[in-house]
C-alpha cells in the first residue's frame, strides 16, 4: 500500500487531495507514516522506526498504526497493492 501520489502532504500536517478537493490535518506521527508510506517502506521497517522513534511498543503501534491505515482508506488516500 502507498500514498496517492497525487495526495500532497505539508510539513506542517496538511494532506490535499487535488481528487476531491478534500483537506485534512494530522500531527507529527501521521505525518511520519505518512512519509515512510511514499517512501514504500514496509510495515516492519515502518513500525521498526516509530517503536524507536516514540518509545512505543511494537503491539501498540501496529493497533494504532491500522487504525490510521483505515482512515486513509475511508478518505481515500491510498492505492491498495494488487
């Protein structure tokens, strides 16, 4: 899974979908998967690098981190790999 690439992403946590014409905000953490997800890192490195990053519990973050993935699914943010 990965952005949209047409999906622009600021450094202050605005998302733009150019799409919809839709706008949303997300903190310092979204906007880290965010990056890493353009970057097609996978779960385990993503997850790797938050655990590290925010002294957060792998277990944890794989709950918070679906949780954020279903979001971007129901705004339609990301392309589903096939």
């Amino acid at each position: 899974m990965q952005i949209r690439k047409n999906i622009a992403v600021s450094e202050t946590g605005f998302v733009f979908d150019p799409t919809s014409g839709e706008s949303y905000s997300i903190n310092k953490e979204g906007q880290a998967i965010m990056a890493m997800l353009k970057d097609e890192k996978s779960l385990e490195e993503i997850s790797s690098e938050m655990c590290t990053e925010y002294a957060i519990d792998p277990a944890s973050f794989e709950k918070y981190f679906y949780d954020f993935i279903g979001m971007l699914r129901q705004f339609q943010l990301i392309e589903e790999d096939e």
